[in-house]
C-alpha cells in the first residue's frame, strides 16, 4: 500500500509504502524525491501497479522549469520558485529496495500547469498517465501543438511508457473541443492495460446531455464532462 503526504516536512512531501504478513501492517519505507525542495507537494497523487513493485506520485507544486524525462536537476530549481510547474516521480522495488527511477516533466512545461495534480497507471506499472489540469494550451484531440498558450487552465493529460527502466512520452492528449478554465485533467484514470483513459473536466462548460452531445448545444457553465479515449 502506497500513501502520500504532501504537506510534510515545510512541504516537500513524502510518500510511505506499507506491507502485510500474516494480517499484520508494517512500514516498509519512507520515500521522497531526489531533488526535493519545500513546498514541492510530493504525494499529492499516488498510482501503483498492481504487483506493488512500481509507484508514481505526484508533485504539483513543483517549481522547475525543465522539460521531458530525466532533465538533469542541479540548479535547476533555484531558476523558479512558487510557479506550480509540476512533476512526476517513479520509484520501484527491488525485493524490499526501493530506488527512484524517472523524473519526469512535462513536454511543454509552463508556470502554473500543476502538472501531476493526478496521476493513473496500468496493471503491470508500465503506462503512466499524468494530469495537468491548468495546462494552458488551446490545442485540441491527440498531440497537437503544444506551445500554443491560448485556452488558460483548459488542461492535459500526458501519458508515458515504460520498455524495461526507460520511460517515453506517447501520447499528449486534450480535449476535442478545449475550453478555457475546463480543467480537462483533473482526473485521470487508465484500465488495466492502459489502453483505455478516462479524464475529467470538471469545469467544462458545454451544453448538451448524454454521450457525445451536439456541439451546437448551449452552454452550460461548469457543468463538467468526461471523456474516453482507445
């Protein structure tokens, strides 16, 4: 069992994985990330795999401005502070070592993105899905651009595989019709494949009722929405 703390120590945060033998509950480590600052929120978001060998969390409050997978990190947070950018850490087991195996960020990262506000991962620990729900660009569909900034807060999801310890981005994912303040992100949920994904918008303002509604219809203010993708 994996559990975040994301306030603690002046917030840094830390995540406890816990084990059981014979009905009994036990703490089996504390872990925190590698390049850990105050106020980094580590543990906002958990996701772990099935075989308990593999767990994502999540830092939304994270302040670095570095992109993709494994940046190097010396300096590299004394460039921000308080700007929310967001990152996600992967740690795994190794009998009952744990090691920290990815720092990942996002692939267009920006102030205030929260990026890893939620996190999901498939069965086997090998498809990581990552929501920033702040993300700002106006993009719409699968990996379309994202430097444009032109829908603020309308959010992303990013997903991420693993071939052995390498992790890839594959997929960056938004809404069909991107709305500004939607919050397209702030859940996320893959099946145990990963080949399924779900993700909320809670703030989404399109009309309509049902699967799949007529863009025509009125707006209806934060009335949210979901959406699957395959």
């Amino acid at each position: 069992m994996a559990v975040g703390a994301y306030d603690e120590e002046r917030g840094k945060g830390a995540a406890y994985i816990f084990t059981r033998a014979s009905g009994n509950w036990s703490q089996q480590i504390r872990l925190m990330a590698s390049n850990a600052e105050d106020g980094d929120s580590l543990g906002c978001s958990i996701a772990i795999s099935d075989d308990g060998n593999t767990m994502a969390a999540g830092a939304f409050d994270e302040d670095s401005l570095l992109r993709g997978i494994q940046p190097p990190t010396e300096g590299s947070n004394d460039a921000a502070s308080d700007v929310s950018t967001g990152a996600a850490y992967v740690f795994v087991r190794t009998g009952s070592a744990w090691t920290q195996q990815a720092f990942v960020k996002a692939t267009n990262t920006r102030l205030n993105d929260q990026f890893a506000w939620a996190l999901s991962r498939g069965r086997d620990g090998n498809t990581l899905a990552v929501g920033s729900h702040l993300e700002d660009s106006g993009a719409s569909g699968l990996n379309g651009n994202q430097e444009d900034a032109s829908a603020e807060d309308a959010g992303a999801v990013y997903v991420y595989a693993r071939n052995g310890a390498t992790w890839t981005p594959v997929s960056y994912v938004k809404a069909s019709n991107p709305r500004a303040s939607a919050e397209f992100g702030i859940s996320v949920a893959l099946n145990a494949d990963g080949k399924v994904l779900a993700v909320g918008a809670f703030k989404d303002s399109g009309g309509g009722a049902g699967v799949n509604p007529a863009r025509t219809a009125k707006p209806a203010e934060e009335s949210g929405a979901a959406y699957v993708y395959y």
